[in-house]
C-alpha cells in the first residue's frame, strides 16, 4: 500500500485517528465525509491541519472501480478524485468496502 491513494470516509474523531494512521502507509491520505457536518473535536481538527490531511466534504456519488480494484470518487459537484483504497469508520468499528459494496452505499 505504501505511497497509494487513499481515503477515509467518515466524519468523527475515528476517521480522523484512521487517517492519522494510514499515514505510515502512505502520504497520499485524504477524508471524505460524504456530505456529512464533520464532528470531530478541536484537537482532532488541530491534528487534520498538523499533518495537513485533506478532507472534502461534498457527498460521494459514485465509486470507480475495475472489479474489487477501486479507481476513484466521483463527487456531486462532478469532482473525480483518483483513489486506490477506499476505508470507512463508523463509530469504533472500521472495515474495507470493495467498490461495489460503497457504491451500493452511497
């Protein structure tokens, strides 16, 4: 995984631990909080600019994939980002999705 793209979707202080986290793997590390108001603390907030994680906040329309392989987030406004791995937090529990499972979620 080491120097892909990778994005947290989620909006509290889990995501923000898990990108946080991810950033041993890569530098490449962004959050998507999928339209959702960010809930994170102050601290978290502080951490994000720290370690200058990028967080967009537009909801995700769709996910591009090849099979299992994802390629990337579309975005309402039409933004496409590329991405290679997609992971999401909810509350202390995280999994990976395959592009078809997120797609089927958002």
């Amino acid at each position: 995984m080491r120097e892909k793209r990778i994005a947290i979707c989620g909006a509290n202080d889990e995501a923000v631990e898990y990108a946080l986290g991810m950033l041993l793997y890569s530098a490449c590390v962004m959050i998507a909080t999928n339209g959702k108001k960010s809930q994170w603390s102050k601290q978290h907030a502080r951490w994000l600019k720290e370690y200058e994680i990028p967080v967009t906040r537009e909801r995700i329309t769709n996910v591009k994939h090849r099979g299992c392989q994802i390629l990337g987030l579309e975005l309402k406004g039409g933004e496409r980002i590329k991405m290679d791995y997609l992971f999401t937090s909810r509350g202390r529990r995280f999994s990976h999705e395959t592009g078809e499972e997120a797609a089927r979620e958002t």
